[in-house]
C-alpha cells in the first residue's frame, strides 16, 4: 500500500488555463489529524526535493537525541520540523514518522514529475 492510501491522501493533476498544477486532498473529505499532510500541495519539484534531502540527512545520521529539533526553511508560512525520529507540521501535536514522511515525498516527487 503507499503512503498516500495509508493516510488517506488522493493526488490530483489540476490545469486552469493552460497552466497546470497539483493538489493533494484527502479522500471522501475526511477530516482528522491526516489533513496536516495536505501541505504537499505548496511543494513544487525542487521543494520536495530540498526537503527529501534534509529528511535523508537526518534518517542517515541519526542526531543526537538531545539536540534541538530542526526547523526546515522549505516553506515561509508553514512550521515544518524534524525532530528526529518525527515530523511535525506547524506545532500541531501529531507527529508523523520521519520515515513515512520521506516516503510520501518520494510518491508526490514522482506524481509531480509526471
């Protein structure tokens, strides 16, 4: 199963005008703690990739527990933080593995290039 059946996401192509975009929504509207993933959607190709990247480092190096949480600068109006072995968005108290994180990026990557 991916991870965005897992946690309930749909990937959408959307094209307004000629120009096209990408969108991720949960699926049959459902409302819970999985809807923080949505922050996809602002993540272009070398957002994603920016991020993948400092997720790797972090699940390749595993820091030392009493180090500081790492606050990505990939988006300005959202709170992404790595604070290893979790992934919070915007100081919300659901914490998502790091690894399903990295995951998930890896499946919007590849919609996104499609």
């Amino acid at each position: 199963m991916s991870k965005k059946d897992q946690y309930g996401l749909e990937f959408l192509k959307v094209t307004a005008g000629g120009d096209v975009g990408y969108d991720c929504v949960r699926k049959n509207g459902i409302v819970d703690e999985n809807n923080l993933l949505q922050f996809l959607c602002y993540l272009d190709i070398s957002r994603t990739e920016f991020l993948l990247k400092e997720i790797n480092f972090h699940l390749d190096h595993i820091p030392d527990p009493t180090l500081e949480p790492y606050d990505s600068t990939v988006l300005e109006h959202m709170d992404l933080q790595i604070a290893y072995p979790d992934f919070i968005i915007d100081g919300q108290p659901t914490a998502f593995p790091l690894k399903d994180i990295k995951d998930l990026l890896q499946e919007w990557l590849e919609f996104s290039q499609s």
